[in-house]
C-alpha cells in the first residue's frame, strides 16, 4: 500500500520532510556560532535533545487524552532517535573542547555522570529502533524501550545539575511531569478501585 511504505511514495516523502525538518536546527545552530562565538553549541545541542526526549515521552500520555491522532504514533520512534543524534553532537562538540583528563573526571562530576549513563540507555533504544528491530525483538523490544522512563530522569538530573539556567529546566520538564501526574491519577482511578 503507498500510504504505508516507509521507503517512497507519499509517507517516504513525508518521513524526508521530518527528518529534514528535525535537522534544521543544525544549520541554525552552525550559522549563529559563526556569527557570535559566545554563542554555546553544547548547550544548545543539550538544550535539543532533552526537548526531543520530553516531546517524545509526551505523546503516549496526549494520544491516551485525545484518542489516535494522525502521524503522531510513528513520528515518536524518530522523535527519540533525532534526540540520541542530538546528544551524541553535543558530546562530540563537547569532547573537542576538554581535554583527555576533563573527559575521565566527568565521570564522577555528579552533574555529569547521570549524562553518560542516560546516554548508554538511549543508544541501544535508539539502535534497535528499526521496524527489523522490532519484528526481530518481539515482547523484548517494548521492555526495552521502557528504559527510555530512566533516560529521561538521568537527563533531568544531569540537565539540573548543570544548568545556570534553573527556571528553562523546570519549565521544560513542566509539561512531561503534568501529563506523567494525569496518567498516574487516571492509571489509579482506572485499576485502583478494582485492586
Ligand atoms: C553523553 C554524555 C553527556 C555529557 C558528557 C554531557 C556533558 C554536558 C556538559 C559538560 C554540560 C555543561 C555545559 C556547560 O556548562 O557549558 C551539559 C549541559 C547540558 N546537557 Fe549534557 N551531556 C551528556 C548527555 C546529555 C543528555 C543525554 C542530555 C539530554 C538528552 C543532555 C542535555 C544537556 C542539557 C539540557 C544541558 C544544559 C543546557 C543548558 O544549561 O541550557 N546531555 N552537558
């Protein structure tokens, strides 16, 4: 069926589009550090990826509040792997900035270590997020991806520890905590009562 073949025709060309459109930060990114120097790519790279990983953990819990909604449900698997490439950029430009000895320290920097390790979840969800993956891997495969609950609170973790910048933080994990606190009251209301 064209509708639903990933490689061409209509939904190929819609999954160029969003790719094209999740890397448009790149040249942005790119242009504004040629125009101003001070301008901080790690932290802009941070900055994207943690949106990316909140955006994706807020769609199941919108989709549970108003029901199927077009495109959504497919483009959460390359939310999360444009927000795995995010990271490794921002540790790429990162581990070009310090030295050798500033990378071994980072892994006992409390504000760190929690980017390090959400980083060693997010690569094998990201790897395995192919639809072989997903045929090959069976129930296994969503027991996997529901490390993805730990990758976003190590990325919390790091992103607050590091920040100068307390208030985006908070205002960013806003909307992934109010609607993580709505499906735990509606999970409790639903199944509660039956226990
Ligand atoms: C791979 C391991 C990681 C390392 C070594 C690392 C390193 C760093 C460092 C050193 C900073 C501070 C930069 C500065 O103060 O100039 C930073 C900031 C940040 N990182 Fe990471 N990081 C890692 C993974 C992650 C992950 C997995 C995420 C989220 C998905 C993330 C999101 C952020 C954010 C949001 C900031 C703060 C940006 C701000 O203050 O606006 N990092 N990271």
């Amino acid at each position: 069926m064209a509708g639903r073949n990933a490689a061409g025709g209509r939904s190929g060309f819609k999954i160029y589009l969003f790719w094209a459109i999740l890397a448009l930060p790149v040249p942005w990114m790119a242009l504004s550090h040629l125009r101003d120097r001070k301008f901080d790519l790690v932290l802009w790279t941070g900055d994207i990826a943690g949106w990316l990983l909140i955006v994706t953990l807020c769609i199941t819990p919108l989709l549970l509040l108003f029901g199927p909604l077009p495109g959504l449900k497919i483009s959460r698997r390359y939310l999360g792997v444009a927000s795995c490439l995010y990271t490794l950029l921002h540790l790429g430009i990162w581990l070009v900035h310090v030295s050798p000895r500033a990378v071994l320290q980072s892994f006992v920097r409390p504000g760190v270590l929690p980017g390090w390790l959400a980083l060693a979840i997010l690569l094998p969800l990201a790897l395995t997020s192919t639809d072989a993956a997903v045929a090959r891997m069976g129930t296994g495969w969503k027991r996997l991806q529901r490390w993805v609950y730990a990758a976003v609170i190590l990325s919390a973790l790091h992103w607050l520890l590091v920040t100068e910048n307390l208030a985006m933080a908070i205002l960013s994990f806003a909307p992934l905590a109010g609607l993580s606190l709505w499906r735990f009251w509606r999970n409790q209301r639903r199944y509660g009562r039956s226990g």
